[in-house]
C-alpha cells in the first residue's frame, strides 16, 4: 500500500509523531510519501498542491492519504484536483479545521467550500480522528467533517492537537484504512431511502 502523508503548519515529515509514523509504515513494507510542503511558516495552498501533485503522481487504488489539521484541508483539496487511475483505498484526517481565521494566508485553504457530494466519491473510505480536548481545532469541526463525508468518527479522549511523537490511534487507524475493502463501489456507505421498500406491493401503477 501507498500512503501520501500530508503535515500540518509549521510543520514537517520530521516534526512531532511523523518520524514515528513513518518509520513504522516502512517497518510494514509500505511504500511512504510524505514530502516537506513549501515554507510552512506561512503556507500557500496552490504552492502544497502543486508539490503533492508532484510528488504522486495518479492516485490508485492502492493509496491512502492522510492529513492532519491544515494538512487535512489540504488532503481534501488534493483529492478534489487529482486525476486517479482508480479510486483512492482512503482518506484519514486528524483534527481537520473546517475554517481558519488567523493566520490570514490560510484562509485560502478554505476560499471555496468543500463540494462534499463530490469528495464522497473521491475514495472507497474515509476516517476522521479527533480529541475531545483539543484547544488548537474544536471537537465539532471533527464531527462535521465525518457527517458530511459520511466517515468512521475516531474520537479520543485526551490527545489533544495530536502534537506529540507517538500516537498507535493513528497509526492503527492508517492501517485499518489500508485493510482489504469489502466488495462495494465508492458511496456505498450512504444510506440508501429505497432500502426495504416493495413497489409492486404499494403502487399497481405509475
């Protein structure tokens, strides 16, 4: 399996737990890609997309992509621009901010809102990991995201922003998205308002 790994801001791959994560993909076998995204101080979202396409090229089946905080905004936008050869396995995001006030550069990771229709089918899954005590981005945004992407909702009890070196939530989280699939189509998770309905027993003709 591949996974692209997406940093936060003022972050990089050799900051808090990614040297961690990282190494233990790769003790796996897993193929990893989690590049150091232009000038983190003060990150500019066409400037991250433009290195992620680069650095991926298709998606495919065989990909997870991870992001956490503004490094989930940026996953979200990756997969809305990305071409794929095939559907995405998953996407995983941890503490994912619907919205950033400060500082103002960004803001234009959220000029545009989400099309969640569209990202759905973006790939096979999705994830979301939250701590209820996070004080960097509110447990609600988590919770937001996962209903309108009709994710797995990981809440944890007190890891708050997830800035330290180590946490197995994550990392198990990762793998279970890297899980064989169940034979479905992307979107399958939805619920379906036809379910359990006999035409032929409540209508004789349309």
């Amino acid at each position: 399996m591949r996974f692209i790994l997406i940093h936060g801001y003022k972050s990089s791959p050799e900051k808090n737990f990614f040297p961690w994560l990282i190494s233990e993909l790769r003790s796996r076998g897993h193929e990893v890609i989690a590049p150091t995204l232009p000038d983190p101080e003060n990150p500019q979202i066409d400037a991250w997309l433009e290195l992620l396409k680069q650095e991926t090229r298709f998606l495919k089946n065989d990909t997870v992509i991870y992001g956490h905080s503004i490094g989930a905004a940026a996953a979200l936008r990756f997969l809305e621009m990305s071409e794929a050869a095939s559907t995405p396995r998953a996407c995983v995001l941890s503490s994912p901010p619907l919205m950033v006030r400060k500082p103002e550069s960004l803001q234009a990771f959220f000029m545009s809102d989400f099309d969640f229709d569209v990202l759905m089918w973006k790939a096979s899954e999705f994830y979301v990991i939250h701590s209820k005590d996070d004080a960097v981005v509110p447990f609600s945004h988590g919770e937001k995201y996962a209903e309108r992407l009709h994710a797995t909702l990981i809440a944890t009890e007190s890891d708050g922003h997830f800035d330290g070196a180590k946490y197995p939530v994550i990392l198990d989280t990762l793998l279970k998205a890297a899980s064989p699939l169940e034979e479905s189509e992307p979107g399958s998770k939805l619920q379906n308002d036809y379910t359990g309905i006999d035409f032929s027993a409540n209508l004789s003709q349309e």
